[in-house]
C-alpha cells in the first residue's frame, strides 16, 4: 500500500525572499514529443486526469496505476513522469525516481518545477556535482530569481566547492541584503578554507551595518572565545555592555569568558544577575542557565557551579516543572543520583503523566540495587501508562532479583499482551526472561521452547544465543546446536569473557579440551573482573587437559575470587575434576 505522497520532497530547502513559486505541471497533460491521435488523446486525458482526481481523494494504488496507464499511451509525457517520479521516491525507489525526472527535464526543459525537483533529488541522494550544475544553469537562465543562489551554494558546500560557494552567497547578498544567516554561512565556509580574517568581517560587517544590534558583538565575542582568543573576545563584549550593560545574554557570554579565564567566583556571579533580574521570565532564565552549562562542560572543568544557580531559580520558581527536570539531567551527569531522585520524585508528585520523570527515576533505582523501590514505581507506572510494555519488563527482573519466579512470569506474560507487533525486538526479550525464569525452575522444556520464540522474533538476540548454548551444554544435550549459537555470539562480540567462556565450556563438554583451552585462555585475558567462574572453568579444563597441579593452582584462585560450595572444596582437597551436578 503507497503512503500518502509529500511532494514538497524535492525542493528540500524552503522557499525565501521573493517567494520561488512552483509552477504547474499541468499545463500540458501531454508533450510534444508523441503525436496521439483524437482516441488516444482522450484516452490518455481520461487516465491522466483520472490519476490526479485519485491522489487527491488519497487513493494512491489507484492513482499510481493510472498514470503508468497514461504512460503507456504517451512515454514522453513530462507531467507523468513528474507525477510518477513522486510516487518512486515515496517506495525508496531511487533510480526510478531520477530516470522519471531526467526524462521530464529532457522532453519539457523549460519548465522550472520539473528542474528544481531534479536538482532537488539529486542533493538528497548525494549527487552534489549533477546538483550544483542544474542549479547553475538555473541561476543563469532565472536571473531574476536570486533566491536559486541559496540552492546552488548549498549544493557547491556539499560539493566541497567552498569558494564558488561563498561567490553564490555574496550574488545573494547583492540581491536581498545582508542577512545573518547568510553571514554566519560564509563565516563557516571562510573558516573551513582557514581563512580566519574573512571569517570573523562577515560577522563584523552585520555589527558595522547595525551598530545598536547586542547580538552581533555577542557573537564574535563568543566565536573568538571558542578559538580562546580571550582579548578580541573580551572586545567585543565590551562593545555589547556599551549598547546594553544589563542584557541577560552578555551576562551569560561575560560568565563564560571568565569561565575560561579561571575566575569562576566572577562566572557565577554574573549568571547570579540574570537569573535574579525580575525583568526576565522562568523560559528565558532557563535557556541562560542553559547556555551557561554548554559553556562550563566546553571549558571541561566541571558543572558543579551550576548547582547553586539552580537552587536559586528553584526557590523562586517551585512550580516550574521543565526547571526541576533540567536540573535532575545535570545532576545525573554529575553522578548525584541521590539529588536526582529527589527532584524527580518531586516532578512524579507534581505531574504523574510525566513519562521521563518516571523513566529517569527508574533508572537511577535500577543502579541503586533498590528492589522494592523498583516494585513500586513500574507497579505505579502499569496504572499510569497501561499501554507501555517496558514497565512489565523492569517488574519482572525486580521480581526474579527477589526469587518470586511466579510474580516475575506473570509481568512478562501481562507485557507480551501489549508489545506493539512492530517491536519485534522487545517481545525477543520477554521471551528471553521468561526462558530464563523456566530454567531457575527446572522446567526445561518450557525454557528451551521460550528461548526458541525469543529467537525467533530476534535470531540474534546474544544474550538468548548464549545463556541457551549455555544451559544446552550443562544438560549435555543438542551440543552442536549449541556449539552453532555460541560461534554466533562469538562472531558479533569477539572480545566478550562470558561469551568466550560459554564457548569454551561447550567443547569441554564435548570433550575437546583443546579448543576448550584456547577459548577460557582468551576469555580470562579479556576478563577484568576476576571473575571466580571462568577461573573455575579454567582448573577443569586444564585437569581434563592432563594439568592436574595447575588445575589445583587455579581452584585454589577460584575459590579466594568468591567461588563457594561443596564441589570447588573437595577439588581442591581431592585434587582432582568433580562435575558440579547442580551447577546453573
């Protein structure tokens, strides 16, 4: 079924200035390139016209199979070709799309609409030289419409033609005026050429032309402090105090200069005027404060700073709902997560349907270990949003973190309900969960008949891929079949320990301790956690493998890392492999 076509897709750029109106494309339903007689003119009227009535009223199978019909009756016909082009480019149909307009170029070459909208493709599909050239000749033959110069330097940058296209600026410039966007462009551009002392006059010719504008010292100020030019930036900012010394933007500028001077005391101070001058409302102190924050993590010398600048704001606006989750943001940044939370309890309080709040909240509970904190906000979160499965998913690993194996399958089996069809991915893994809560419980057919359907709405969902060749090599059945999942896991995360591990301990199973030892070898190299498993792992192989007193070396090592229980002490006091029986 064809999507609703947007055919304003070629033309990517909006229209400026004098307005670069679209002409139409129905001025000739057919070309000249084809002479129909009476009957196939109106035959190809009827579908041609048939095609436009059916895209207007949405019904665009219909209307796609009309203009095609069009097109066999007249192969030339550029308001078809147009028509067409629209609805490739719609179906990701590239080629298809280019064909229909460089043919409607070629037989209708002076309409501008079909020239415009091939230019236009040929940019999005990165063929900025063809692009560049179309513009050109645009530009030459539609003097008049001096906005193409915009199109043509767009397309020259993205050519890596850097000076034609600041001469295509500078030809706007001479038609429209001096514009700041046009400015801050050919500010870009001089800079990529490294052409420091043009770059910095574009922006001092609009500071020139408008000598009581604030921003545009505010500007070079800002840019010159970005190249840590500190003298040329402190300059200007000078020049902006003298238009307007209370302005809340040079506040925040002169707040990042002494940033990058060193003189924080003074930084924070002058941020401290803005956010407490009355003359400024809550959205403006939050975009300074904003500001402010992008300059301290520019200068990477902390945000801690900021903190009391929130707190300050946050007593004079307590309500503010926006204010208290930027500043939760930035206190999770700084690894605060304790304040974080406390902000975001505040926010669940003030605005339950805030789905962020409780999302960040989540997070930072999932970090803290607290269980039954994680309880109590999906439980909560289940009423407030019925429809979000993630919510289940978080309930059901506090639930089989608490051993309530039971509980933990009920929330996956309430979250598959709601995973939309097209997340295919989710639903791999509550299926994974589930497979592995069975196992937990011994029940293994149903484990393995999960893990199967997680594979199946993911086959390369890893941690399904590895934790059943796992299991399967524990219960010593459908080894090649784990083998053949392990190697997958292997394939895509190469350097992963506990991947390594589980491939290592399928061959043990098999019985090929050689390879087993290669793989534990480079899974313990890419351990950095002491991991007492692998360790464990590593002594069994190498006594399978005729090592016995290294294999002790290796218990013994296990056993210090945290390894616990009956088996690994009598290895180590009998000396010798004991299968653990009851090993999950």
């Amino acid at each position: 079924m064809l999507k609703k076509i947007i055919y304003g897709l070629f033309c990517l750029l909006p229209f400026m200035g004098s307005g670069l109106s679209a002409e139409t494309t129905l001025t000739s339903a057919s070309s000249d390139g084809v002479i129909l007689d009476a009957a196939q003119q109106r035959k190809f009227d009827y579908f041609f016209y048939e095609g436009i009535n059916l895209k207007s009223a949405g019904k665009y199978d219909a209307a796609f199979e009309a203009f095609n019909h069009a097109l066999e009756i007249d192969s030339t016909a550029s308001s078809v070709l147009y028509e067409l082009s629209a609805f490739y480019a719609q179906l990701n149909q590239a080629d298809k799309t280019v064909d229909m307009l460089r043919r409607a170029v070629a037989n209708s070459p002076g309409n501008f609409t079909y020239r415009m909208a091939l230019a236009g493709i040929n940019r999005s599909l990165g063929m900025y030289t063809e692009a560049a050239e179309e513009y050109q000749r645009l530009v030459n033959e539609y003097p008049e419409k001096s906005e193409l110069n915009y199109y043509l330097a767009e397309a020259l940058t993205q050519q890596g033609e850097i000076g034609r296209a600041i001469e295509a600026f500078d030809a706007l410039e001479q038609s429209v005026g001096m514009n700041e966007a046009f400015s801050m462009q050919k500010f870009r551009l001089y800079s990529l050429l490294e052409e420091t002392g043009n770059a910095f006059q574009e922006i001092e010719k609009l500071a020139i032309k408008y000598p009581m504008e604030l921003r545009y010292p505010i500007i070079l100020g800002d840019l010159y402090l970005e190249k840590r030019d500190t003298v040329n930036a402190l300059a200007n900012y000078q020049r902006a105090y003298a238009i307007d010394p209370g302005n809340p933007y040079y506040i925040v500028s002169m707040a990042n200069y002494y940033e990058v001077v060193g003189d924080k005391e003074t930084a924070k101070q002058q941020i401290y005027s803005a956010l407490v001058n009355e003359k400024l409302d809550v959205k403006t102190k939050i975009n300074i404060l904003s500001r402010y924050i992008i300059g301290l993590q520019q200068t990477q010398k902390g945000t801690e700073s900021a903190n009391t600048l929130f707190q300050t704001l946050l007593e004079q606006h307590p309500e503010d709902i926006e204010l208290k989750q930027m500043y939760a943001s930035l206190l999770i940044a700084q690894g605060n997560n304790e304040e974080a939370r406390f902000q975001l309890q505040l926010i669940t309080e003030m605005e339950p349907e805030n789905v962020a709040a409780w999302q960040q909240m989540l997070n930072l509970v999932l970090r803290s270990e607290d269980v039954e904190e994680v309880i109590r906000i999906c439980r909560k979160c289940m009423e407030l949003f019925p429809d979000a499965p993630e919510f289940h998913f978080y309930l059901g690993i506090a639930y089989y973190q608490q051993k309530e194996y039971q509980k933990a399958l009920d929330a996956y089996q309430e979250g598959l309900d709601i995973i939309p069809a097209e997340n295919p991915m989710l639903k791999s893994d509550f299926y994974g969960q589930i497979g592995d809560i069975y196992y937990q419980i011994d029940q293994m057919d149903q484990a393995y008949q999960a893990y199967d359907e997680a594979l199946k709405h993911n086959d390369k969902n890893i941690v399904v891929l590895n934790n059943y060749s796992y299991f399967l090599a524990l219960d010593k059945k459908e080894l090649k079949k784990a083998e053949r999942m392990s190697a997958q896991c292997i394939k895509m995360e190469p350097d992963n320990p506990t991947y390594l591990d589980t491939y290592a301990w399928i061959f043990f199973v098999q019985g090929n301790y050689t390879l087993a030892k290669i793989y534990i070898e480079n899974a313990l190299e890419k351990d950095k956690t002491n991991n007492a498993e692998l360790v464990d792992h590593y002594g069994d192989i190498l006594y399978m493998s005729g090592e016995q007193e290294k294999a002790v070396e290796q218990w013994v090592k296990a056993k210090e890392f945290g390894k616990e229980g009956a088996v690994i002490d009598r290895k180590i006091a009998e000396k010798r492999y004991i299968e653990d029986e009851n090993a999950k």
